[in-house]
C-alpha cells in the first residue's frame, strides 16, 4: 500500500513539473503576438512627449472643471418624515424654485411586530400571559 501511495505522488510530482516547466512553455509566446490588437499603434514616447501630453491633458481636466455641468433628469425622492418635519424640508426646498416639478404623496407606514409567547399549561394561563 505505501508502494502505490509512493508512486502516485511521484506521478503528481513528475505531472507538476511536466506541466509547469516543460509542456506548452515555448509555444505561449507566439501565441500572444498573435492576439494582440493593433501592435503597430503602440509607441514609445520621449520625454518631452509625456511632458507635453501631460500638461495637455491637464488642460483639458481643467476646462471639463469650469465648464458647467449638463442638466440631466432625475427623479429624486424623500420620505419618512413626520408632519412637523415636512414642514421645514418643504422650507428647505422653496429656494430651489421647483415648483410644479415638486409633489407630494401621503403614505401611512405600518408597523406590526410579532411576539412569540411560548405555548402555556391551559386557556387560562395564555390569557393571562396575553394580558
């Protein structure tokens, strides 16, 4: 049995270095020059390229930073206020001149909780319990 044992770790040894070391090694390579997309486009930039580059790209963060933002649609909703608090978030809103864009909707949030009360001996005892 220690014979068997023996020789399949050596066979996953030999397998391990078969496969990590020697098969298919040599033959990645041109593989991978094969899927490269566009090799002729990649070049190597001077110095004073990436100087320039970078400063032009700077520029143009600068400009997207002043420019200003484009208005885009949302829908944006706030909730769970009690009455007294949506007074003042209604306050809080009135500077945004929204007008009929700005509704409201009523909605009654229930709460129910669910107690465990454990089996008792009789009617009488869960009653009391209960009570």
């Amino acid at each position: 049995m220690k014979t068997v044992t023996f020789l399949l770790l050596f066979a996953n040894l030999g397998f391990f270095a078969w496969i990590y070391f020697g098969a298919g090694r040599a033959s990645d390579e041109p593989q991978l020059m094969e899927q490269q997309l566009n090799p002729q486009a990649i070049r190597l930039l001077r110095a004073d390229q990436v100087a320039a580059l970078t400063t032009e790209r700077t520029k143009q963060t600068v400009e997207r930073a002043k420019s200003p933002p484009k208005a885009t649609a949302a829908c944006l909703e706030l909730g769970a206020f009690n009455p007294g608090d949506a007074s003042r978030v209604q306050q809080a809103l009135e500077p945004l001149a929204l007008g009929s864009r700005l509704t409201q909707r009523r909605a009654e949030e229930i709460a129910s909780y669910w107690v465990f009360i454990p089996p008792q001996r009789n009617r009488q005892a869960a009653n009391q319990k209960a009570a």
